[in-house]
C-alpha cells in the first residue's frame, strides 16, 4: 500500500472515528489541553504503520494506539512533579501558627515582587524559567516540550535568569 493509500486511510478513520477518539481521550486525562497533541500523536503513529494493509480493524487499531498514547502520557505526567503557583506557596506559609507578621508581609511583597517580574518576561523566557525552576524539568525535557534546541532553550534560561536579577536588584 502506498504512502497515499495510508493517508487515505487516516483521513477515513479521522472522518468517521475522530469525535469518537476525543472523547475516549477526554475520558482518560486530567487536563483537556493535552487532548489535541495526542489526536496528533495518534495519527502520526497510525501513519508511520510500516504494512497498514495488515491491519484487520483499523477501528480497534486506532483505539489501541490511543490507549498507548494515553499511557506514556501518564507516565510522563506522573515522573514530572506536581507544579506549585506562587500564590499557593504564600497560602501555605501562612497556614503555618506563629508566623512574624513581618515576615509574613516581607515575604507577600517579595512573591508579589517576583511575580511581577515573572508577567513582564516574553513568553518564552517566562516558559524557560518556571519549566526549569517551578516546574523542575531538565534542559532536554524543556527542549522537547517546547520544540526548541537545547542551545535555545539555555540561552532563555540565562537570558530570564539575568533580567529577573536585574529587575529584582533595581526593586
């Protein structure tokens, strides 16, 4: 089968199982922003099928393929750790009894401060850094998940790294 005969079958299975497919992946992950990339990694694992005239049910085929997606998408999730908002991490500080309320206060302005700072970065420093720092990815993970080369992804770093301390510094 060619290379056409494959992408005519995708596009089929897309036509007639596609609504079907999303709400099997809906069902299955906890953040419905991710759906669209595992469509797509879906499709792009049906069309790389060396001999999809072997495939008997292309129907359960896709299915199966889904289920696979689903599961390394879990594994990626649960190895990465949970992400922590600034906000979240001032409310717990202050469920914690005899708090200085100087302390407390230095330290909402310092979060409000840094927060700031974080919202005046472009998008994609601002990305770089809470992926690496809040988020704890590696540069290779951040390279990936965003699409760009690792030289790339080290130069954001530095370059939100330098700009926060410079922001910061100048108060």
């Amino acid at each position: 089968m060619s290379a056409e005969a494959a992408r005519a079958l995708i596009t089929g299975l897309v036509a007639s199982h596609g609504v079907k497919l999303r709400r099997f992946l809906l069902l299955r992950v906890r953040n419905a922003a991710d759906v669209p990339d595992m469509l797509q990694e879906v499709y792009l694992r049906m069309l790389r099928v060396p001999n999809v005239e072997s495939i008997r049910s292309p129907e359960a085929y896709l299915f199966t393929v889904a289920q696979h997606v689903v599961q390394q998408h879990s594994l990626r999730q649960s190895a990465a750790p949970p992400s922590v908002e600034l906000s979240e991490m001032l409310n717990s500080a202050r469920a914690v009894p005899d708090v200085d309320p100087v302390l407390d206060l230095d330290a909402q302005q310092c979060l409000e401060q840094l927060q700031s700072e974080l919202d005046r970065l472009s998008p994609k420093l601002r990305a770089t850094f809470l992926l690496h720092r809040r988020d704890g990815l590696s540069l290779e993970e951040i390279a990936e998940r965003l699409g760009i080369s690792l030289p790339m992804v080290k130069k954001n770093l530095m370059q939100a790294l330098v700009q926060l301390r410079q922001r910061l510094e100048r108060g």
